[in-house]
C-alpha cells in the first residue's frame, strides 16, 4: 500500500507538462498580436526556440526539461510582448 502511494506520486511528479506547452504557445500568439514580429523580432525568436526545445524534450520523455524549456519560453513570450508594445507607444505607426 504504501509502495503504490510512493508511485502514485513519483507518477504525479512527472507528468507531461501540457499546461505550461499550452500558456507558452499562448503567450507567443499574443506576443504576435501585437506585431512582435516586427517590433521584438530577437526576443519573439528566443521564445519560438524555447517552445521549439520544450517540445523536443517532451517528445523524448524529459518532462522536467520539457516543462522548464516551457515555462522560459512564456517568459521570453511575454516580454516580445511588452517590448513590442513599448515600442509602439514610442513609435506609433505612420498614419495614411
């Protein structure tokens, strides 16, 4: 009994990270709503090979790496997004 709670939760600790793979690709979409692209192309491009690795790692089973690479990549995600949002505020684009 107490070897099966044992695995029960070494199982729990490893578990694919499908929420942090989702927040990350979430936050890239976002970050490219608001024209990162363009405007943070450096940082936009480190949080797409971030998600790139996570989901190499998890592909290979390394959850824990997977999940880290994820978590990096939302970071790297948001802050194309603040940048790039900062820069519009300075320079807004040319009108018609």
């Amino acid at each position: 009994m107490l070897l099966t709670a044992g695995i029960l939760t070494l199982t729990a600790c490893v578990a694919a990270p499908v929420q942090e793979m989702s927040d990350a690709r979430q936050a890239i979409y976002s970050a490219e709503a608001v024209g990162a692209a363009q405007r943070s192309p450096e940082t936009l491009s480190a949080a797409q090979r971030l998600l790139q690795e996570a989901q190499a790692q998890l592909e290979a089973g390394a959850y824990n790496d997977a999940r880290r690479h994820a978590l990096d990549a939302r970071e790297e995600a948001i802050r194309a997004r603040e940048q790039s949002m900062q820069n519009t505020a300075l320079h807004p684009p040319a009108s018609p």
